[in-house]
C-alpha cells in the first residue's frame, strides 16, 4: 500500500465526516473521504486529492472539500500530483499524458499552463524550487521551469517510470526495471549513470531523499527490501529487512522514516541508525 491506498483502506465507506485514526495513541491519519483517493498532495493551507471517478479537490486541513473540479471528459484521471515550493502552484500529471498546473488554491477557470511532452500515463512528479519533472510509462522524463512552466528537456530512463526525487544537483529516477538512474539536473545532452550495480529487477516503488541527513537516498522496492544509499559516495549504506512484503512508500518525517509495505503494515525507522521503531497495522 501507498500511504494513499492506506488511507483508503483505513476509511470507512459510508461516512462523510473527516475522522481521526490513532493507532497505539501516536500515530494520527485523516480519512473518511466519500471517494477512493488516488493522489494526494499537501501545501500550508490546503489538501488536494484526486479521486478515482476523475474529480480532483481542495480540501481544508480537516478534511473538508473547499473546492472541486469535474472529471475532464478528454482527460479522465489525475495520476499525479506535485505541488511546486517556488510559485505555490499544483502541477497535475494525467492518464492521456497531459501536464496541467492550477494555482495552489484555485481549481476555477482554465490552468495556468498545459501541455503534452508524455505520450502515455504520467506516473510519477517530483521537483526541487527551480525544477518540476514528470515521468510516464511512456520511458521519458520531461523537466520543466518552475517559475515560466516552459519545458528544458526529455530525458530517458530505459523502461516506465515510478518515481522520481530531484536534489538541486542530481535528479534520481525508479523504474519499473528495478533499476536506478541518475543524471546531473544541469547537463546538456549527458547520459545517465546507473546507481548500484544495475542488476535488480523488483520494480522500485518509491525514492526520498532524507530531510535530516541530506546526503542519503531511501529507496523502497518490491524485493520486500528498503535500502539507504550514500549519494555523495554513491555507497549502499545499509538495506532494512524488516518487512514481510513490498516495500511500497515512504513518508519522511525529519528523524523518522515511515514505511508502508503491501499488506497496510506501518513501520518507523530512524534516519540517523535506521533501527526500527514502531508498527502500525492497519
């Protein structure tokens, strides 16, 4: 489960009031939405999430709808979401392979910008204050200005894209290969370097840098494994064990690292020993 799945299963179908969820009095999720969420993505102010049917919503911080926009009958689903910490805009990826941003609070009157650099599903967006990247099953990563939303380049990774983490430096990219690349965000025309030795073939599900030690790469997999890498030694620092089933997602929260594996299983990790801390189920 992603922790947006999560959210789902933890929710209960026929309510319509937000509800808090504790879990050994210390862990605290926000459910009770009417609709199966897909995407969810939070700014200082707002939830957005999109939902299964196609519509997409801004929420209060409790949970609320503020504000809601229809499925769009020429592009269905919302697959992705990322919002960008430069213009406080919310750039939306789409099932067709369209790219559409909205102003962080508004989702009223045509998007500020859209275009169609993918050619199938975007599956994963990430940026870092000077970039937005979206990645699509379609192997091509697009790399967009923040600010002016003009596309820079495309850059390719070999198979359908999972996920994405951009550092101000290097952009880290997962597939559905198993395999890790990276590229120099500012480099014209350079071919990706492989991080590892490129032989693993479980689909990579997630990739974070860590807020409280910048320089270590978390990356959760299908091989039931989550590993830590160095990014400035490019080093495995250590691989956690600790699950009985994929790795699905991973929430940082400064000195804990929060995991979800495919059977709703919570666990917490420290950033600085990596030991386990607590379990959750769901």
């Amino acid at each position: 489960y992603s922790f947006c799945t999560l959210l789902n299963r933890m929710n209960k179908p026929k309510s319509s009031k937000p509800q808090d969820w504790q879990t050994n009095g210390s862990l605290n999720l926000l459910g009770a939405f009417p609709e199966a969420v897909r995407c969810i993505e939070a700014t200082n102010l707002h939830v957005w999430t999109t939902e299964k049917e196609g519509t997409c919503t801004i929420r209060g911080m409790n949970g609320l709808p503020v504000m809601r926009m229809k499925k769009d009958a020429e592009n269905p689903l919302i697959t992705t979401l990322v919002h960008s910490s430069s213009t406080g805009h919310m750039w939306l990826g789409y099932v067709t392979g369209l790219v559409r941003v909205y102003p962080a609070t508004s989702l009223k009157g045509k998007p500020l910008f859209e275009d169609k650099k993918h050619q199938e599903q975007v599956t994963a967006a990430a940026e870092n204050g000077t970039y937005v990247i979206t990645g699509s099953v379609d192997f091509y990563i697009a790399v967009w200005d923040a600010v002016s939303h003009q596309w820079l380049k495309s850059l390719r990774h070999g198979c359908g894209i999972k996920t994405l983490c951009p550092s101000m430096e290097t952009l880290y990219c997962g597939g559905y290969d198993g395999v890790i690349k990276y590229w120099n965000m500012h480099a014209e025309g350079e071919e990706p370097s492989v991080l590892g030795d490129g032989n693993k073939k479980d689909t990579v599900n997630r990739l974070l840098i860590s807020k409280a030690a910048n320089d270590k790469l978390w990356v959760a997999s299908d091989d039931k494994k989550a590993t830590v890498w160095n990014i400035n030694t490019l080093s495995k620092v250590t691989t956690i064990t600790a699950f009985t089933s994929a790795v699905k997602d991973l929430l940082d929260l400064g000195p804990i690292m929060l995991t979800t594996d495919g059977r709703g299983v919570l666990q917490s990790f420290s950033t600085s020993t990596y030991a386990p801390l607590k379990k959750y189920q769901s």
